[in-house]
C-alpha cells in the first residue's frame, strides 16, 4: 500500500515538477499511521485550485497588521498547543533531521518564533541525551507562547547535556541577543510571518557567527489543495486557513511576507541575496492529520491572523458554508467525522 501511494505521488509530481529533494510524508489512514518516504517533492509553481471559492485569490493572501499581536497569540497558546502544535512537530522532525550534522557542530542555536516549542520537541527526539556543551533559545515574541514551551519541551533526563534556554525575543530586534553568538538560527513557521522582513534579516545576520553560520527557516506551500486532495493527502491545512479571511473580503490585500518564501525561488533569492548565504537548499515537506471541522472552525476564528473576529454574524455563516464546501469537496465527504488535511512546507536551509 505505502509503495503503491508513494509511486503515484511520485510519478505525478514528476510529471509536473522538478524533483530534487526528500520529502518526509507521514499518511493517516484508518487509524493507522503509514511512513511515507518519497523522492523530491519541490513545487516551483503552485498548482491551480479548481474550488470557485479559492479562484479569487492570490495564495499568499494575509493581512500584515493582524501579525505580530504578542497578546493575541498568548490567548491562543493552550488551543494550539493541545492539537495544531503536532503539525508544526512533523515539519520540525524533518528539519532537525536535514540539519543533524549541523546541529553537532553548533554551540548556540536560536530558534526564533518557536511557538509551543515545536522544534525543540523535536530536538530532544533526535538527540535524548543532548549534545555536550550546546545551548537551545527557544525565543517568541508572545509570552503566552514561550511560557508554554518552557511547560512542555521537558529533557527526558536530569543527564541531558544540552542547555535550555527561554526567552520573549522580538524577531526584528532579538535585543536579548549578542552579536555574532550565534551559531545557528532556526525558525518553524515563524520567520516567514514577520512583515518586516528587512528588520528580521538585519537581526539575524548581527547575531549570527560570520563564519559558518546556518540559518534555516520552514515556510507553508499553498494553492496544492486539489492535487493533493486527489491523490488522497485531504485538502491543505493552509489553504482552509486562507479562505474565511478571502471569503470575507475578497480584496484583502497579499502579505508579502509569506510571498518571500513560498516558492523555491523565492526561498532561494531570499537566502541567498538577502541573507548573502552561499550554500542554500531547498526541500519539500509533507504531513497529515485528521482534524474535526468543529475543532478546524474554532481554531480559525481564534487565530490572530484571521479577519473572522470583527466580521458580522451573516459573514460568518457564509464563510462557514464555503469552507465546508472546501473540505468536503463540495459534498463528497462528511464533516460529521474528523477529516484528512494535508500541510506542504518548504525547509529552506542556507549555509555561510
């Protein structure tokens, strides 16, 4: 079954893509969870979406005031730690593993944006004992989130030779930050967000080592609902994100941010040029879970980012109607059970 699915997706991205790196799929079925592993899924354009409600459009729409709202995402810390957190693991599991050899090398990582502490989880997976003399910042503009990774990401032993540290860092400025201390900057989905990409990148470079200093930063792909869906991956997680904000104001403007490091391209020229990187390697990522609508829909009108907050009672149900037509292919499945979604993410990796 697992080689069969795997030659599929295989041979239809062939088809349609460059294929380059290694994926790390992990497929839900049936209550079983199947380990996938198939060769180069990097998407150098986004596939079209064929759901009318998606076709208005761009697929890096977001709304760069609503980020960055510190209290907002500590309101949010408990809800996204207890379930959507997982996701964020397995993109986190394929990045440590990419940078093993790395990590063994560096004394200081940084990990900036880190959420309920998804990469230092992580972590501690690949490397239970720690490694002798390294030091892991866990940092997160919101205090909410920090403080729930500190509850959570807990060393398996009182032997455990890494040092944790964590810390409220603003990811523009990380003042709390020497200059060149670091060895290595990581950043799970967080990176990506911060509007002013220009104050992130001037940050890290100051704080990170002029020689040999690796920066690695995961990015959501988007528009890839349909094809995955059809290849029985679910819908994207990020797509069902994006559409209450569109269905609400179809002219929402486009968060260039996210724009940046959606595309291979835009992955590379970012680390490359801006970041003045030499080394640069881009590699796809694949995960999914099962979500129930009710617990999808609340997790969407709770997110900071989101427009659904302001929006009046009769938007709200046509919003509603429209991502349920979205996750259930317009009626081919039943949001009365939990349903499969799929998350693709880039994990772009520069080296000095």
């Amino acid at each position: 079954m697992p080689s069969k699915i795997a030659k599929v997706l295989s041979q239809e991205l062939e088809r349609s893509h460059n294929m380059r790196s290694f994926l790390f799929a992990s497929l839900v079925a049936k209550h079983i969870t199947i380990a996938v592993s198939v060769q180069g899924f990097t998407p150098q354009v986004a596939l079209p979406f064929r759901h009318p409600a998606l076709n208005r459009f761009s697929s890096t729409a977001m709304t760069a005031s609503s980020h960055n709202n510190a209290d907002k995402w500590s309101e949010q810390a408990d809800l996204y730690s207890d379930h959507s957190a997982r996701l964020t693991e397995l993109h986190g599991a394929d990045l440590v593993t990419l940078l093993k050899e790395d990590i063994l090398k560096a004394k200081t990582i940084l990990d900036i944006g880190c959420g309920t502490g998804a990469f230092a989880k992580a972590y501690l997976q690949q490397f239970p004992n720690g490694v002798p003399g390294q030091t892991l910042i866990s940092s997160d503009h919101s205090e909410g989130m920090m403080l729930k990774a500190k509850e959570t990401v807990v060393p398996p032993s009182e032997s455990f030779q890494t040092k944790l540290v964590f810390q409220q860092e603003d990811g523009t400025k990380l003042e709390g930050i020497s200059d060149g201390s670091v060895d290595m900057v990581v950043s799970l989905f967080g990176v990506f967000l911060i509007p002013d990409q220009a104050a992130a990148c001037q940050a890290i470079q100051r704080v990170l080592k002029k020689e040999g200093g690796v920066v690695a930063i995961a990015s959501w792909q988007f528009g890839l609902s349909d094809f995955l869906a059809d290849q029985g991956f679910g819908v994207s997680l990020q797509d069902a994100f994006q559409l209450p904000s569109r269905t609400i104001d179809p002219n929402l403007a486009n968060f260039q941010s996210i724009a940046n490091w959606s595309s291979r391209e835009g992955a590379t020229k970012m680390l490359s040029e801006e970041y003045q990187l030499k080394k640069v390697e881009i590699h796809g990522g694949l995960h999914t879970i099962l979500f129930d609508f009710d617990y999808l829909w609340k997790v969407i009108c709770q997110n900071p980012m989101s427009n659904t907050h302001d929006a009046s009672e009769e938007d709200l149900k046509r919003t509603k109607e429209a991502l349920i037509q979205f996750v259930t292919r317009d009626g081919k499945h039943s949001i009365d059970k939990p349903l499969l979604y799929s998350t693709a993410s880039f994990l772009c990796i520069g080296r000095g």
